[in-house]
C-alpha cells in the first residue's frame, strides 16, 4: 500500500506484499560521553556569600576576587565547583594554598 511504502519498506513476496516498519527516530540523543562521571557541582549560595565575606573581612574587592578565581581556577567565583569554592575558602582563612 501507499502508506506501508511511505512509513517503510515494501517488498513484494509471491501474491503479497510485505511492509517493513519504518526506522523510528529517537527522541533525543545522548552523548557518548553520558556515562561519564557528571560534572562537578557548582558552589552553593552560602559558600559564594561566605567568600565575599571572608575576602571583605580582610579588605579585599569582590572584583579582586573575581580576577584572583579567574587566574586560579579559569571561571568567576559564582561559577566554581563546590571543591574549588572549599579550597578558596581555605585560603582565604589561612589555612591552604589554593588549586
């Protein structure tokens, strides 16, 4: 039939024909690399705060600090990983060296 032959494939086989189902798209794609381990998380709200607060206790800019993460870890503050935000409150404490 016309529809069989627009959704799949037709073969004709002795006095019939058979239809093959058409391919179905998926519905979306998912990388290769999905099963690899997700990205780190980013920071939290209170670990943002409390960095402009540790960095304002010691007289240091918010934009100081955003150039010191660009330089550190290659993003602004809002966008470290909540890894990258311990190490920095660390530092700012005293008590590491950043990275």
């Amino acid at each position: 039939t016309r529809a069989g032959a627009w959704m799949g494939i037709s073969v004709p086989v002795g006095d019939t024909t058979v239809t093959a189902p058409a391919a179905r798209q998926p519905l979306f794609v998912v990388p290769s690399d999905a099963t690899a381990d997700p990205p780190p998380t980013r920071l939290s709200r209170k670990q943002l705060d409390f960095i402009y607060s540790l960095a304002r206790g010691q007289g240091i800019a918010r934009d100081q600090v955003a150039t010191r993460c660009l330089e550190l870890y290659e993003r602004k503050p809002e966008y470290l990983s909540k890894q990258q935000a311990s190490d920095l409150i660390k530092v700012l404490q005293g008590q590491g060296g950043a990275r």
